[in-house]
C-alpha cells in the first residue's frame, strides 16, 4: 500500500476520497471528540483525519496493518494517535 499511495497521486485522492465518505458515519460525538483531541474544528474532522492518515501510510510512518489494528482493544495505537494529532 505505501508504494501505491507513494507513486500515484490519483489513488492517493481516490484513497483519501473514500476514507473522508466513510467517516462521515463516525456519531458526532465521537466526531467532537476527535476533532478536539486532532485539534481541528469538528466540520473538519473526516478531511483532516482522512489527510492525515493516507499522508501517513504514504509516507511509510504507519502500515496497513497498524491502522486496521485500531479497532482492536489490545492494540498499540500510539503512531496513529501521533498521526491523528499531526505530529
């Protein structure tokens, strides 16, 4: 995925595209949390967070792997916090 991303800008939008429908669904109270944990303004949210995480498997600063691991409760997410947040 990290090739991909890296040599197409145009799966990079398509992947960024999808990302920012499907987090459309997340409640807007997780949305409001979120948004101020990311520092942005909730209307913001699945922009930034779509951005962030699809620069981030881009870049190779997370895997697959690490962000679909997210839903786990035993999970390690501090890189994604870390992304989430811009840093």
């Amino acid at each position: 995925m990290h090739a991909t991303l890296q040599g197409s800008p145009a799966v990079k939008r398509s992947v960024i595209k999808e990302c920012v429908v499907s987090e459309r669904a997340t409640p807007a109270g997780k949305k409001k949390t979120y948004s101020a944990f990311m520092n942005v303004s909730p209307d913001r949210y699945e922009a930034a967070m779509c951005n962030r995480l699809v620069n981030a498997l881009a870049d190779g600063r997370i895997t697959y792997v690490d962000y679909q691991k997210l839903s786990s409760p035993t999970a390690d997410s501090s890189k994604v916090i870390k992304i989430m947040q811009g840093r």
